[in-house]
C-alpha cells in the first residue's frame, strides 16, 4: 500500500494542486456505475483491489466519553448526533458549513484551512493534504491511476472505523472513498452529486470573485488543447502526462506561436478550439527589446479571440506568467485587464532563491501558493534578472508545472 510523509505546516513554498476522480451521482447513460468504475480504471481488476466498507462494531463505552476527534463516533453512535452537527475535520460542534465531499459538518477555521489546500499537490502528483481533514503527517495515497488523493491514519481510523489504517496498510493496491462505486464507508458517507458540492462550496466561500470549474469525471475526461504564446511549454504539457510524442496516439495538441504581431482572430479560430492559453513576458535569454507590457496586451487580445461561446460547458483555463519585468504600473494594468490580482510563487531550495514569478490565471488554487516578497527580495531579485540566462529555462518549467497540475482534474493525461 502506498504511503507518504508530508509536512504537517501549511507554508509549503512550492506546492501544487489537484481536485477528484468518479463521481457516483452522474454515471454513463449506458453502464452500470460498478463497470464505469472498472472501465475508467482498467489497471484496478476485481481481484487485485482490496475495499474497505464496513464500519468497525467495536462497542463504545457511554461512561467515557472520548475527547477531540473520538467524539465524532461517540456522538453519532452513543448520543445519536446527526453527522451533519459535527465537524468532520476536527469534531467541534460548532459546525458553519457542510463539509462538500462527505456527508457532516465543518467548522470556520476547518473551512478556511480546507479551501487553502484543496488544489496543492506535491511533486509526486498528489495532494499535499488529507482529501477529508486536510492534515499533513503520513498520508494514504488512492492507486486509482487517475486519482491524485490523500487520506491520513487518524481519519480512516475515526470515521471508517478502528484498526482501518492497519488493513489499508496491508493491502496490495487500495482505491479511495471517492473513487470506490459504493458510497459509504463506516461513518464515511460520500455526498451525491459531490462535485458540484465542491463548486458550489468552492464559490461560495472562497476569498476570490473568481469562480471554479466544476471538474471532471474520469470517463468524461478529454485531451487538452492547449496554445501557447512566446515560450514553448511542450516539454512542461509532456512530463505532466497531457501530450504524448507521436500521431495518432489519442493524447492532447499544442499550438505554439512565437510572434503573434500578424494574428487574427480568423487565424485563432482556424488553430482552435483551445481549453488552455498560456502566455509570458520577455522568455529568459531572449534578444526581443520589446518591453514587457507588449507581452501581456497580445497575451490578452489573443485571448478574446480563443474564449469558447458562452453556451460551451467545457472547461476554459487561461494563465499568463511574468518573469519580474513588469513594473508596479505594469502589474495594475495587468491586474485590471485580466480582472485578478497576481500570485507571486516562489522555488526556494534552501535558502536560495532558484526562481520567482507573478503569475495572473483562472487555474484554481493558485492563490493558496501566493508568497509575497519584500522590498529587499524584490529588489534583490530583479537585480539577478539583468543576468539571467537560457539556462534557467529548467527552473520556469518547474514553477510552469505546478502552476498546470490541477488541471489532471479536467483533462485526460497519461501516466
């Protein structure tokens, strides 16, 4: 079984994002839900997957009340407590909302912290945080191929049922409670319809005016097609599974343009359609003297031309990405005519500074890897711009791939 140490700290620098697999209230139209999932998951056979459903009978004790998170099954078994009054991340009873994946409560702060890290992932691929109560420690991370969740001991132990951690961690290849055709596990209740639970969770409490995609059904999953503008992320858009090399091979496309001066919105429409525009300032080492302002007015008017028709229900991302050239006039113009603030995301390895950049995206989750800079970082770091060369094109990849990652939960990518 798979497992992995993450830290238990929420000031990750560098962390990337991801979201879900099947959804059980929305099936194919014409298979059952127990073969969509073996379908979506070919690598998942009946006989090499072990499930856990059944809650442990262990019998609790009313003269001794538990305390902190035991509460939750003493609550629901002993004083009969609906699920729903209880914070399922912490077992408060002081619950504000309902937590959008499984049936129970969440708290404000549990809120705050679950929304936070709802689109980070680490360099593996997966989530950096429990999918249910968003703590770090050792994680259980699901074997679906197309899953990229985590699970800690103390959640599987409290709500699935005593002792469950040890089973998982005995099983050869386990799948998660979101991606297991059976809907509940012990206390573990999977909300229906739980991805526009998390849509509508998302955009209704999120700090951002900026509204998420609902994501994607494995089986309802597409190839990206992607346009790039000024710099080439064909070997980012390859190590993230979403192109695969040679024709007819099923996987997304790519449509690099390097000089956008002569474009048309005729010329777009012909390239298109596109779920993904990405664009950036002067790339490092290039001779271009146009200045950095230029990059982000044909980013944006390049954009208008590949936005998808208002009655297009597929997902549409957009991410523009600045190498520390813009002034503080040029961020506000930025800002103004993509309508969102920038994330500034930082690579630090140690205590050097191996890449910086501002990012303006729709991409969700970004905001979560936002890390400010001082007046002296900033002024440090645009001093290194001056000597930056091609070779730093590796470390922009990295900060481009964390940026891409929670895309996985809208197309389909090859492992």
């Amino acid at each position: 079984m798979g497992s992995r140490e993450t830290p238990s700290s929420f000031s990750k620098t560098l962390e990337t994002l991801d979201l879900e697999t099947s959804d059980s209230s929305s099936p194919d139209a014409d298979s059952p839900l127990e073969e969509q999932w073996l379908k979506s998951s070919p690598a998942l056979k009946e006989d090499n997957v072990d499930m856990v459903l059944e809650d442990c009978k262990e019998p609790l004790s009313p003269s001794s009340p538990p305390t902190g998170r035991e509460m939750i099954r003493y609550e629901v078994k002993v004083n009969r407590r609906s699920i729903e009054d209880i914070c399922l991340c912490c077992g408060t009873l002081q619950v504000y909302t309902q937590h959008p994946l499984f049936e129970g409560g969440i708290c404000a702060p549990c809120k705050d912290k679950f929304l936070e890290s709802l689109f980070l992932y680490d360099d593996d691929g997966h989530q950096s945080y429990c999918t249910i109560c968003c703590s770090g420690g050792t994680l259980f991370i699901c074997e679906s191929p197309d899953c990229t969740r985590c699970y800690c001991f103390e959640c599987v132990d409290i709500l699935v049922g005593p002792g469950t951690s040890e089973r998982i961690n005995a099983m050869a290849c386990w799948v998660c409670f979101l991606c297991l055709p059976f809907s509940r596990s012990g206390l573990l209740q999977r909300r229906k319809r739980w991805r526009h639970q998390l849509k509508a969770f998302h955009d209704q409490e999120g700090a951002g005016p900026m509204e998420i995609y609902k994501t994607v059904s494995t089986w309802k999953r597409q190839p990206v097609r992607v346009l790039s503008l000024f710099g080439n992320i064909d070997k980012v858009l390859k190590s993230l599974g979403f192109l695969e090399s040679g024709s007819g091979s099923g996987g997304g496309t790519l449509k690099y343009v390097e000089d956008v001066t002569n474009v048309v919105r005729r010329d777009v429409e012909k390239w298109g359609p596109f779920d993904l525009v990405y664009g950036s300032t002067q790339p490092l080492g290039s001779s271009c003297d146009r200045c950095p302002g230029w990059y982000m007015f044909q980013f944006h008017r390049i954009l208008q031309y590949a936005l998808p028709r208002q009655e297009s229900q597929r997902p549409f991302f957009w991410i523009f990405m600045d190498n520390l050239l813009m002034t503080e006039d040029d961020q506000e113009t930025t800002a103004r005519f993509l309508q969102t603030e920038a994330v500034t995301l930082q690579d630090v390895r140690g205590r050097d500074y191996q890449n910086v950049m501002r990012v303006w995206s729709n991409i969700p989750g970004l905001k979560s890897k936002h890390v400010p800079l001082t007046p002296k970082e900033e002024e440090y770091l645009q001093a290194q711009v001056r000597t930056r060369s091609k070779l730093d094109a590796q470390k922009v990849d990295l900060l481009v791939k964390n940026c891409l990652l929670p895309l996985r939960e809208y197309f389909k990518y090859f492992s």
